[in-house]
C-alpha cells in the first residue's frame, strides 16, 4: 500500500502557511484506540494513523518544534474548494482532488 502524507493549509492574508513554533507531546501509548480503517471514493482504502483516547492522559514528554521540523513543504488550499468538497464527502479528503491529485 503506498503512504501518503497531507500537510495542507489555507493561507494567511500575507500569503503565507498559519504555522508557528509548537510542541509535540508524547503521550503513554495504553489510553489510546487507533482509529478504524476505511475507503474513501477516490483514493481508495485508508489506514488511519491517528489514535484517539476519550479520557485525560498525562504528558510523558515535551519536545519543542518549528516548520523546519516539518517532513516536506506544505501545499496551500482553497478553503472555498475545500468546503464545498467536504460537504460533498463529509468522511473523504476534501484537499483532493476528484482526480485524487491534491489541489
């Protein structure tokens, strides 16, 4: 199965990404399920990556980052493109394309 990676964001006014300095916090692993699989109409079969907790969890580790720190350039959206995408396919992924390209 090919991975694939989304970064996409809608500009600031100046043009550029919303993106800061930040933090990414490691949590304990056993207060989280992973997301269920699914298929989406255009790319085809989705393993969520994201895992989910419905309760409080405690922050093991603090790790402090920049867009630098990013695994490639993010692309910019249309929000209006994007709205209307998600309003057709509330469960897909409105960046894409029908064509499965990312906007």
């Amino acid at each position: 199965m090919q991975r694939r990676i989304f970064l996409s964001y809608g500009k600031n006014d100046d043009g550029t990404a919303p993106l800061g300095a930040g933090a990414v916090y490691a949590l304990a692993r056993d207060h989280f399920l992973r997301m269920p699989s699914h298929t989406d109409p255009v790319l085809g079969p989705i393993a969520e990556c994201q895992w989910v907790s419905t309760e409080t969890v405690p922050v093991v580790a603090e790790v402090l980052v920049t867009p630098k720190n990013l695994p490639m350039t993010p692309r910019f959206h249309d929000l209006a493109t994007v709205s209307a995408r998600e309003g057709k396919n509330p469960e897909g992924f409105p960046w894409v394309g029908d064509s499965g390209s990312l906007q």
